[in-house]
C-alpha cells in the first residue's frame, strides 16, 4: 500500500467500485443468458407450432407424393432457425432451404432437446404422423451472451478511469483540512509556539488540532519557565557575586600573607567568570524569549559604533580593524539584540585571537557582519558543534569562555531569520576563524 492516505482511499474505493461492477456485471449477464434462453425457447417453440400447422395443410393438400420439399428462400439471409417436417417413419416430407438432415435426431416425444451443436424443440400432429423439429444453433447464443458480457464490460474502460478522478478529487478536497493541519504543525518550531487554532476543521480533525494547540501551550509554559528561571537566576547572582568580588579584592588588598592573597586572587577570579556567565545567561534568555524583530528601521553602524567603543574603554579597543560602509545598513532588528550579537562574536574573536594580532569587523551594505581573528584552524569536527549550548574550543585564550557566546549569536540569527556562517580558516587564507551574520532586510509595514 502506498504511504500516502489519500492514495490509500483512492486507491481502496477505486478498487472497490471495479470489483462491484464487475460482480454485478457477472450477475447480470448470466441473467440475461438465463432470459435469452427462455426468450430463444419460446421462439422456438412458437416457430414449431405455427410451421407445424401449415405444414400439415400443405402435406394433406398435395396431389404428388413428392418425398421431400425444401422451401425456397426469397433472398440470401442467414437462418438462424431450421427446421424439418418428418412423417411417421422419419422421412421428411418439408425443410428448411439450410437445414442439415444430420443436425436432427429421430424424434423422441414433444418437448426441448440439445445436441453438441444445437439447441432443438420437437412437436407432433394428425396423431403423430407427421412431426416437426426446429433447432438453433447453441453457437448463436453464445455469440449473444459475449455481446452482452462485452457490452457490460466496455463501460469499465470509461466509468473506472472517471470514477478514480472524481474520488482522487473528491479525497484530495476532503483532506484538506488534514493538509492545512500538516502544514501549521510542520512549520511550528520552538522558536514558533502559537496555537494551530480552529481554522474551520472537520469534527474528526478538531479534537486533533485542539489536542496540538494543548500541547503547544504546554511547550511554550515550559520554555517560558526555563527562560524566566535562567534570567532571574542571573539576575539575582549579579548583586552576591558582585559583593563577593569586592570582598575578595579587599581579603587580598589588606591581608600580609602572600598565600592568602593568591587566594583571594584565585576567588576572585572565579567570581569573575560567574558574574560573566550570568551575564550570558541573561543575554540567552532574552534572544530565546524577546521580540528581536521591531519594525522600526535603524542603522546597524551607530550600534556597531558604540558596542566598539566600549571596547575602546576596556583597553582592547586598539586590536579591532573595524571597517563600515559610508552609507547607512538598515534593519528592523532590535537594537540591544544587535550589540548583544556584535559584543559576543567580538569577544570571542579576542578570546580566542593570536596574541598582540588584530581582529577585524566588517559590515557591509548587505547587512552583512563578518568578525575574523587569527588562531590554527579548527578542526570540522568542532567547527560544527561549536554554536551549541556550553561548548568550548579548543583553543582557549584565558579559559574564561562560558561556552555560550556563539550559542547566543546563533539564537539571535536563528530568531530573526538571518544567515550564520562559520568558517575556519577563514577566506583565503591557512588559518583564523571567521563568522558571518546576514541580517534580512527590514519588513514591509
């Protein structure tokens, strides 16, 4: 069976009406073999008697004793009836202008009769003195009951080819719905939670739909929760970490013990990379869960300017070449979404850079960014898993990666419908690592 359900049905009730047909045709032609033969009987038993009686005229009438008399036909026809007139020792006195002496048997009492060829009725007057025997060729009839069958069979040729279109139709119209619900399930992500709806659906398909717009619901309460838990998780960390921090700082600025003091400084150090990984944390919720896609139209360079220029206050601003076109880059996507986007691909781009070399940004009329360091070529292997979730390279500048700077990049892209690429080495070059992000255009209000 094919694997598609509107092939199965056309394909089942296509089946079905050929077999019902060809059953009642069946049926109906060994009706009718069973009515012509009653119809074919009577016209023999009718032709006997009426030639019978005017045969008997024309035998006592005659003045010769003429043996035999075979009536003459008016024109050439095929004869389908023949017949013989025999008298009380079997001599015939009067046949048919075709009949065949040999096709009849002596006579054996009024009544039908069948031979291997023909199908005979024999009747008898003057005291059964003179007798008469009309047969049919059983060929005949066979040829009418093929005619029959063909004629019931023909239409098949017709009727079964139209029936498949109306049902591949009328299926096809009828599973519409079901097509509509494949279509809005299929095209549902987890960046997509919203409710299939009624849309109109059958009572057979809406208990479907309802119970799909149930377990969405359910999907989106459960990445809601997991995205409020991570965001008020980092949120709340942020003030204890920080309080940390400055009393690790002030353990190692006031005490004399050198020990002491390197671990203060590992403290620190830790709670350092908490408080960035919160921050992360928070950055991912709000690419999971805000609306990344305004609809108000700004230019990327003058977010682009500012995310550089806070690197340019954190002392790291002199490694970044930045290149931006003269003329504007226009998109509808939310500004902090695009400095969030911009400050981890540079970040990890500094990361992960050579020592002392430059890493350069570029954004194009296109709404293209492309951000690439230098670092020994990544192996495939790593390159493909390196946008998931708490994934590292290998190539670690200080090992104080989160693991989620790429994962929000892509989060980001994913949610507004951009283009990600990564590539290590980068263009035309043996080693570095590259990344893309094509922004799509603004929407049309």
């Amino acid at each position: 069976m094919p694997r598609s359900l509107q092939a199965r049905l056309a394909l089942a009730v296509g089946l079905g009406i050929t077999l019902l047909w060809l059953a009642a045709a069946g049926v109906t032609a060994s009706r009718l073999r069973a009515e012509m033969d009653e119809v074919f009987d009577s016209a023999l038993q009718e032709t006997a008697q009426r030639i019978l009686q005017l045969a008997v005229i024309d035998i006592l009438g005659r003045e010769d004793d003429e043996a035999e008399q075979r009536v003459a036909a008016l024109r050439a026809h095929e004869e389908f009836f023949t017949y013989v007139v025999r008298d009380a020792q079997g001599g015939i006195l009067l046949a048919s202008h075709a009949a065949d002496p040999a096709v009849f048997p002596p006579f054996g009492g009024v009544g039908f009769g069948r031979t291997p060829t023909h199908r005979i009725y024999a009747d008898a007057a003057v005291q059964d003195t003179i007798t008469i025997a009309v047969a049919e060729p059983l060929a005949h009839r066979a040829a009418i009951a093929r005619e029959v069958q063909v004629g019931l069979v023909l239409p098949l040729l017709v009727v079964v080819p139209l029936s498949l279109a109306v049902i591949v139709g009328a299926v096809r119209l009828s599973l519409r719905p079901l097509r509509r619900l494949r279509d809005a399930v299929a095209a549902r992500s987890a960046r997509d939670l919203a409710p299939v709806g009624d849309s109109g659906f059958p009572s057979e398909i809406a208990p479907i739909a309802a119970a799909m717009d149930n377990l969405l619901a359910d999907l989106r309460a459960a990445f809601e929760a997991e995205r409020s838990f991570a965001a008020n998780a980092a949120h709340e960390l942020r003030t204890p970490v920080a309080g940390a921090i400055a009393q690790a700082q002030r353990l190692r600025a006031e005490t004399p013990d050198a020990r002491a003091a390197a671990r203060a400084a590992d403290i620190e150090t830790t709670l350092k990379r908490l408080a960035r990984l919160s921050e992360k944390l928070m950055q991912l919720a709000r690419a999971e869960g805000a609306q990344l896609r305004t609809g108000r139209v700004l230019d990327l360079r003058d977010v682009l300017r500012l995310t550089l220029a806070d690197f340019g206050r954190s002392g790291t601003g002199e490694r970044i070449e930045a290149d931006l076109p003269q003329a504007p880059v226009l998109s509808d996507i939310d500004p902090d979404a695009f400095g969030i986007l911009c400050r981890n691909l540079i970040e990890n781009a500094l990361r992960h850079d050579a020592p002392h070399a430059p890493i350069r940004v570029a954004l194009t009329p296109d709404r293209c960014l492309t951000v690439t360091n230098d670092c020994p070529p990544v192996p495939p292997g790593t390159l493909a898993r390196l946008a998931s979730r708490f994934e590292r390279g290998s190539h670690e500048g200080d090992g104080g990666g989160s693991g989620l700077g790429l994962a929000i990049v892509r989060t980001i892209a994913d949610r507004t419908g951009a283009g990600f690429e990564i590539r290590s080495p980068a263009p035309g070059r043996a080693d570095g690592f590259q990344v893309t992000i094509c922004l799509p255009p603004a929407a049309r209000a």
